[in-house]
C-alpha cells in the first residue's frame, strides 16, 4: 500500500492532506523520514507522523497468548485467582477468548473479538485440530495409545477421541479435534495415566512457535488468512 493511501487509513486527512506531511518530513518508517510519496509499506513497517505511531482502525482484532499455568480463562474469578486478561492491556478485555485452557494447562490461546471465527473454529462440524505436548508420570503403553485412538468413555454419558498419539522423547503429542472440558486428562485418567503438564502448541493452522510464556502478540496478515480458510498470498 502507498503511504498516502496508508496514511489516510489512518485518518490524517485528505490525499492533498497527507501529501504535505510527506513533503514536509513528518512521517517516517522505521526511523527513518520519507518524502517519497509513491513508498510502499510494508506489512511490518513502523510508521509515525511527528513522531507518533501511525496505526489504521481495525474492524477485528486477533491476539496469541501463551498462557502459564496458574491463570484462568475467564473475564473474572469469585475466588480472585488471576485471569490471562491480568497478562495483557487493558484495551484486550474486550477479546474473548476461542477455547480455553484449564488453570494447570499452560499454551496457546487465540483472543479475537470477530464472532463468526470464533464459531467457525469452536463449531464441531469444522473438526479443528488441537495439538497438544502431554507429560505423564510414565510413559504410555502401545495398548492404550490403541484404546485412545479408539476413543474412550470419559463420563457423563461423553466419549473422546483423539487424531493421533505420538510418543515424542519425554513427553506425548496428542491431537484432537474437539475442545470439551479437561478433555486430555479425562481420557488418559481412563486409561490409567496422571498428567504431570499439559501444553497446547497448534490451533488450526495457528503455532505458538517461540512466543514466551506469559507473552503475547497480535497475529500478522497470513496468519488471520489461514485462521479464515483462505490460502497465503
């Protein structure tokens, strides 16, 4: 996108308006002062004009969060136990969160305020996949990585089943494609096995990659793309 047209997006004003911030060395990228009014910006381009950020309204927003053990997903708790909202801005409260992660499971978790993805990637007929590190206190037995697969009662008259089960050096990739309550831990509680530390590393196309814990980030452009079925550009 050229900068006059960036630049109006971000409510500067006019075409004829923005142009003579240019021409008067207001606006920089990356530090940088621009009087090229054909420059182009690019994706992750820092614009400011005198010296402030320079940022188009977005419709939506679509954050990451690598959430740690010890905080829930809720907007508030009775018992005043912290919640990821403690973990980001203010101006994110008004993110809902797309399936949430128990007090004891730490990863990623997607926050958006745009309800039809948000349905799109909870409804069951989508079958989003779910990955997941689990540690247990020993590692799982050929038979009931077989019972797993197969699918098990978990209780309430509910069954599970998992994708795939990967034993992966100390611990074990698990891929679902539901998100029902401590789903992972009830299944493996059916087959004889405690859970020591439960990790979700994928949503969908979504990867926590190498965010930090208690981090969290807004998604680029591709990545809203992929969220919304689309292919990258």
């Amino acid at each position: 996108m050229r900068i006059n047209r960036y630049l109006a997006l971000c409510g500067f004003g006019s075409r004829r308006a923005v142009e003579d911030l240019i021409r008067g060395g207001a606006v920089s990228i990356d530090g940088e002062i621009v009087y090229d009014l054909a420059r182009q910006i690019g994706e992750n381009d820092k614009v400011k004009v005198l010296g402030k950020p320079a940022v188009p309204p977005r419709e939506h927003e679509y954050v990451m969060l690598n959430k740690p053990k010890g905080y829930l997903c809720s907007a508030s708790d009775p018992f005043e136990r912290p919640t990821i909202y403690k973990l980001m801005p203010a101006e994110f409260r008004k993110l809902h969160y797309v399936g949430r992660l128990d007090y004891n499971s730490r990863g990623l978790i997607l926050l958006t305020n745009e309800g039809g993805l948000t349905h799109s990637l909870l409804h069951p007929s989508r079958e989003v996949p779910r990955t997941y590190r689990v540690w247990t206190r020993k590692p799982l037995a050929p038979k009931d990585i077989k019972q797993l697969l197969a699918g098990v009662d978990i209780g309430f008259e509910d069954d599970a089943v998992a994708v795939s089960v990967k034993a992966v050096q100390d611990h074990t990739e698990i891929v679902l494609q539901e998100g029902k309550n401590r789903e992972i831990r009830r299944m493996l509680e059916v087959v004889g096995y405690r859970v020591v530390d439960l990790q979700r590393i994928r949503f969908g196309s979504l990867e926590l990659g190498d965010l930090p814990e208690g981090e969290y980030r807004r998604l680029s452009a591709s990545e809203i793309s992929r969220l919304h079925g689309k292919k990258k550009e």
